[in-house]
C-alpha cells in the first residue's frame, strides 16, 4: 500500500508517519503496542483513544513514527496481525475529515461470502489501486455481516474496481460491487418485496389469517405476526415478487375493517354532533389497515424526525416539563393542575416498561402566555407532599449544546462558582470553608490543592506579579502563621478579605487550607450559620439563609449524594449542578432518581466537551 504523501503535495512528511491502528480488543494498552511496532522501526509516539469518562478503550490508536520508511514498513508486514487475539486493521492516519468521509472513491461490496475477512477483501481489490482502508462489516461477535467497503486513493481505481468485481463470485457467493452512496442521498427504494401491516383486524393476529389475507395479492414466501409493549399487533409478510408486494400496499393500506352496522352508527353519532360523517376523528384509526413498504429502523426514525420537526419548533415556548410528580399523578391528574392557565393541547405523564411512573411529564399550551404564567404559578407548589419544579422543556440535543458552551467558555461555567476558574476550566464545588466564588487555595481553582514542589503564586493581596516567598533555611514559620507568611505579619496580608469561617483579625490559620504539607486535604471549615447538616433541607430553611450561603448549603447536601455515584469526578459534577437555579436543586435533594438523571447529563457533558 502506497504512502499517500507522494500525492498529498502540500502535507508534511511528518504527519504521513503517523499510523490509525483500529479493531484493537480491550486489553490492548499502549506497552502491548510499542512491543509489537517498535519492532519495525524507532516509535515516536502511541495512544489509545479511550472514553474521558470511563476510560474504557475505545478499541483504536495513533502510533507515530520518527520516519515514514518506519511506519510504511509496518502498514505492509503488521495490518491485519494478531494482537492479543484479535486481527488489527491499520492505514494511513489522515487529518483531513472529508477525505475520510467523503464518498469519492469509496466502494461498497455486499453480498459477501461469511468467510471473507478484511486481510482477503483487501487482497482482493488491491489489484485496481492505493487502498485508503478496507473494511468487512462485523457483529459484536465478530462474525461477518455479509457487506463491506472499501475507500481508493482515486475515483478511477474505484470505478475500475466496480466493473472488473461486480458481479464476480468471491468464495462460495457472487458480490455486488457498486459506488458508496451516503445515507441522506440514497432516497426512498422503488423496489421491494417485504410490507409492514398495523392495526390488524382480529382475524389476522395470527400468522395462518395473516397468511390467508395477504395470498390474495400474490405468493407469500413468509409472514410473522408480533405485539409490542402496549400488546398491540403488527405483521411483516414477504412476496416473493414485487408486483404482488405493490398490489398489496395499493389493495390493503387505509381499508376499512368495521361492519356496516359500526359505520351506520358512526355517522349517525358523527352528525348529531353536527360534524362531517364522512371524517375520520384522527389522522389514521385503528379500523383502518395500515399497509406500507418496510422501513429500516434507521429510514424510519428520519422520516418521523423530518414529519415533526416544524410542529416542536412551534412548542418552543409553550411545552412544559414538569418534575418531581407523586407516582400517583396520571395524564388527568396533570391536565387538571394545569388546565386554569389556558388551553392545553397536550399532557403526558412518563412512564417505564412496566407502566410506572417515572416522576415527571409534559404539558404543552396553545399559547406562549399561557405556559409562562403556569411557570411562574406552578413552580415549587407543593402537590401531594412534594414541590414541582415547572420549567420551559428544552431539547436533549439543545440542551447538551448549551451545556457545553458554558462548559468550554473561558472562565468556566460563568456563574458564581466560574469566577477565579482558568480559562476552560471544570466547575469545581468549593469546599465549605471557602466563599463561594472566591479563588481556592494559593489562587488556583477551588478545590485544588497545591502539590508537592509547585510554587504557590496568586495570592489575593499580594502585588501583580509577586509571588509569595517560600520558607527560607534561615526563616522557620511560627505558630498560626500560614506557609509562605514573613514574620511579623497578621494572618493575613493586607487588603485580603477575611474568608467565611475565619475569625475576624485574621489570626490562626485559614479553614480549608492546611499549616502541614502541601497538597495534604484539611477538614473543611464550619457550615453555614444555623444550619445543621445533618437536618433535611427545606425551601422554607434554604429561603431564611443568606444569599451567599444557599448555594454552600445545597452543596453540602449534595456532594455526598454525588459522591457515591461518582467519587472520583463528584467535585466537578457538584459544581456543575451548583449551577442550576436552587429550587431544582432542592428536587435533586429529595429525589435520588432525578439526582441520578442529572449526574448522568453531566457525564454526557463531561465527555463530549473532553471530546472536543
């Protein structure tokens, strides 16, 4: 396989020595790799991209190479090896995303025999051009799923490789060999031979009346009769033609199953509440057979995304969430808190696989008046015991874009606790014996302790551009003075502001920070005052604090709950969450289920800022 630096012209030398090592198993750590690739030639560099949170391989790597020879060398004699068991696949590292994504040049191959892998796909195209990469498709299991691809450095190799492959037999199967097309531009299939069919009378809920029914179309190679969770019916059936496929969907789609008797009644009811007898109540009722050609799962979901995406950009504004509900609220329930603040179009409470309520819900108005006002009402009214947190419902995809535009701004989250933050810095909880907002210890972030042979610099008071003198041989500290103080001076310098929990006069040492070894963790400093830990924290309590006190009080309650869901990142969640308006806080206090919600949302944000 060619070095495509002989026609990248502009690309330096450097970044072609740079290799992409994908299908690693688990195990596989960056030593396993030096062992196995420093054998070819001297290795620069190697890292195996994994997960910023779990940190859980992400079963590819970069090895770089001081010399191209090197990493040519090894493309040739190691793609395809063994490595802890399983075979690895390797090409050239490219910077550049639209050459990986783009379709020119790129070949799709189906239809392949199971014992084509991608050392033998490779062989086999190889003959036309440079393969950029080679890949046979895989289950879990690693066993192959009949379709391929592969990507040449031209667009003439590719069109050589689809006239001279196409239709050949490679193994036991003749392949199709054709030009990649990507998924937006490949369009709806005119041809099929397989139909999906809902709402099914109950004589074809079964896979004989199915049968029955659908041979009247034309031969029936197979059919299969299935019940989602709602235990509702839906079928499958297969032609063995497209013609008879085609009859199908134009013979059954939007039949009428009722009985003249039902649909006498129907109109009859239909004009004496003086509507249209010939309309139907809804867009398509279960008396009518739906029968269409089948979606894949993935063409399905982007046809619904496109059919509703204008109607939730027009709820903007007037679709509520709504948390923290009793399990013994329905959608009645809700609709009957919410229906005094105008008229509803819709309310629905959310519900898991068994039916029970998972605690919050949404209610969406006609009018952007109307759910403003429910919000300022509703918010944090006590029903059947529990507060409601009402707010504006958001997106999940807008929602972690936000998210992660405050996390990467410069200065951190921007809210209280982003100030003293470095530029992209995580949100830490600050300790309770710091202000919130104030600078953690020796100006870094909160929470950060200084480490063993750091210089402690950024001291508030101290001059721009001093740093604070470290103990000389000749200049032991005294008793209650802080690491770093001259003789002489009070506990603090001059123009510092006493910190929460330090005495007035500045004598003795500062709570949170410690008089032993740097980097060593000092209890934190005292709560906040009449405020007892260990007591539940209410709204009425949280309101009678001081403003610059609720925040500490609610992280105090909070970081334990987070600390036993994530010890090692409970810090950076905590102060993330601190973030958020205090009466939702207060909701996170009292439910473990939406605190857990919430603590997974801060991973997703974690991970996808790291990412980027």
């Amino acid at each position: 396989m060619a070095n495509p630096a002989a026609s990248g012209g502009a690309a330096t030398s450097s970044q072609f020595a740079s290799l992409y090592v994908g299908d690693l198993s688990d195990e596989v750590s960056e030593t396993k790799l030096y062992e196995v690739f420093n054998a070819v030639g001297p290795v620069a560099s190697i890292r195996v991209c994994r997960d910023s949170t779990s940190r859980k391989s992400l079963n590819y790597a970069y090895v770089n190479f001081h010399q191209v020879a090197d990493a040519e060398r090894a493309l040739d004699t190691l793609n395809y090896s063994s490595i802890e068991g399983k075979p690895c696949r390797i090409m050239w590292s490219h910077r550049d995303p639209s050459l990986r994504k783009g379709a020119t040049g790129n070949v799709f191959v189906k239809n392949l025999d199971r014992s084509i892998d991608n050392r033998a796909l490779s062989d086999t195209f190889s003959l036309f051009g440079t393969i950029l990469s080679c890949k046979v498709a895989t289950d879990d299991s690693g066993k192959s799923k009949g379709y391929g691809f592969v990507h040449y450095e031209t667009e003439a190799a590719a069109k050589q490789a689809i006239e001279r492959v196409n239709g050949m037999q490679i193994g036991e199967k003749t392949v199709f060999v054709g030009a990649f097309q990507k998924r937006s531009d490949r369009g709806t299939p005119q041809v099929y031979s397989n139909v999906y069919i809902k709402h099914l009378p109950e004589s074809m809920q079964n896979e004989d009346g199915l049968k029955k029914a659908m041979a009247e179309f034309g031969e029936v190679t197979s059919v299969s009769v299935q019940t989602d969770k709602k235990n509702r019916s839906y079928a499958f059936c297969n032609y063995k033609d497209v013609e008879s496929a085609a009859k199908a969907v134009a013979g059954l789609h939007q039949k009428d199953t009722r009985t003249e008797e039902q649909i006498a009644e129907y109109k009859k009811k239909r004009q004496e509440a003086g509507e249209d007898p010939e309309k139907d109540e809804v867009e398509f009722p279960f008396y009518r057979i739906y029968c269409q050609r089948h979606q894949s799962r993935t063409e399905r979901s982007a046809e619904l995304k496109k059919k509703f995406e204008p109607a939730k950009r027009e709820q903007q504004g007037t679709n509520l969430y709504i948390k923290n509900l009793e399990d013994a609220v329905d959608d009645d329930k809700l609709k009957e808190l919410f229906s005094p603040f105008g008229e509803i179009t819709s309310v629905r409470v959310m519900r898991d696989e068994g039916g029970k309520s998972r605690g919050f819900g949404f209610v969406c108005f006609a009018k952007q008046e109307d759910a403003t006002t429910a919000v300022r009402d509703m918010h944090l009214n006590q029903v059947m015991g529990k507060p409601l947190y009402v707010g504006l419902a958001e997106r999940r995809d807008a929602r972690m874009a936000r998210l992660q535009q405050r996390f990467r701004t410069p200065g951190g989250m921007g809210g209280p606790l982003g100030k003293g933050m470095g530029p992209g810095g995580p949100p830490m909880y600050v300790s309770p014996g710091m202000r919130p907002g104030m600078p953690g210890p020796m100006g870094m972030r909160p929470m950060e302790m200084p480490r063993p042979g750091m210089m402690p610099f950024g001291m508030p008071g101290m001059m721009p551009g001093k740093g604070m003198p470290m103990f000389g041989k000749g200049m032991p500290p005294r008793p209650g003075m802080m690491p770093g103080m001259r003789p002489g001076m009070p506990g603090m310098m001059p123009g510092m502001r006493p910190m929460f929990g330090m005495p007035p006069g500045g004598k003795g040492g500062m709570p949170g920070m410690g008089m032993g070894a740097p980097g060593q963790a000092r209890p934190a400093g005292p709560p906040a005052a009449g405020f007892n830990p260990g007591a539940p924290l209410t709204a009425s309590s949280l309101a009678a604090a001081q403003p610059g006190m609720q925040k500490q009080m609610l992280g105090e309650k909070l970081f334990p709950l987070i600390a036993k869901m994530q010890p090692e990142l409970a810090g950076k969640i905590t102060g993330m969450m601190l973030e958020m308006d205090n009466s939702e806080l207060l909701v996170l206090v009292e439910s473990e289920e939406q605190l857990k919600h919430k603590v997974d949302e801060a991973l997703r944000v974690l991970s996808g800022a790291q990412a980027s």
